[in-house]
C-alpha cells in the first residue's frame, strides 16, 4: 500500500501539507466573516488594523492572555483587529476557540461618547485616546477593569499605536 491511486505516499503527504499551508494563506487574506483586506492601504493604521503588520516593519505582536494560544508574531494578517471587530470596526458575534461572544463597536465615536445605562453592560467613562491605547496595549477599559477573555494585549511602537488610533477616528 505504498502508493495510492498510483502516486507514492509520500507525494499525498507533501500535497497534503501544501494544502494546509494554501489553506491558512487564502484565511489571512480574509478578514471577518469572509470581508476580503484591501488590496492597498490608504495608511498605516489601515494595514495595522487589516494585517497586524506595519509598513514601517516593525514588530508587531500579541499576548493572547490566559487560556489562549498566542503569543509572538502575528504577522500575515492571521490574527488582527478586524478578525473580530470587522472590516467596518462595528465589531458582533464571533466564534473563536469553540466559544462565542460579541465583539464591541470600536469605531472612535461609539468608544468616545458618553453611555447610556444599557441592561447587561458595564458602566465605564468614555474612552479617550490614551484610553483606547490602554485598552489596545493593556487590555483595560477606561475604568481600569479587564477587557473580556478574547482582547489581546498588542505590543507595538508609538508610530503604529498612534496610526493605528487615528485610522479608528476614520470609521464611520
């Protein structure tokens, strides 16, 4: 049984492992929920927020905090905002890792205006921009509390955090 419909065994291996691989290309091209990356940036943040790459090259990374997988590069667009805030920033219902929860509308105006009481969320002053690096960076919402269990904790330089926010006032 060495060989299979007459190609050895060990070409259905290789054929195999390439379509593993062409499989994970063609989902980091793909955003939320099968929205296709731009093929061009019009900036910075935008290519942050679509790739979690930047075009300066520096590094860009991830702590997936704990229970989850991650950790290091997340180069490629494999992971990165709009995996579960949408290409449009409004965020909803994602599954990841077996589980289900709703990602929060991240588009600056939604982040920044004052909340109305809302059954079943937590109250919190307005974001502003140092907050909402806060929040990208170390998981926290305005008041200090821990984001839910899927917001990594982005490591990035100024430049890039900064292109990043602005590319968030963008959104409409």
């Amino acid at each position: 049984m060495r060989r299979m419909l007459g190609i050895p065994v060990i070409r259905w291996t290789l054929l195999g492992a390439l379509a593993v691989i062409l499989a994970g290309c063609a989902y980091a091209g793909w955003g939320w929920q099968g929205a296709a990356a731009p093929r061009e940036f019009r900036s910075n943040g935008e290519r942050i927020y679509f790739t979690a790459t930047s075009e300066r090259g520096t590094p860009i990374t991830a702590d997936m905090g704990m229970g989850m997988m991650g950790g290091g590069m997340m180069g490629g667009g494999t992971m990165s905002c709009v995996n579960c805030h949408g290409p449009d920033g409004r965020g909803g219902r994602v599954r990841m890792m077996m589980r289900t929860f709703v990602a929060p509308d991240i588009r600056y105006k939604t982040l920044t205006e004052e909340k109305m009481e809302h059954e079943g969320e937590e109250e919190h002053p307005p974001y502003t921009d140092e907050t909402i690096k806060r929040a990208i960076t170390q998981g926290v919402d305005p008041a200090g509390e821990p984001l839910e269990w899927p917001m990594p904790r982005w490591s990035m330089s100024d430049e890039d955090l900064e292109d990043l926010l602005d590319y968030l006032k963008s959104l409409e």
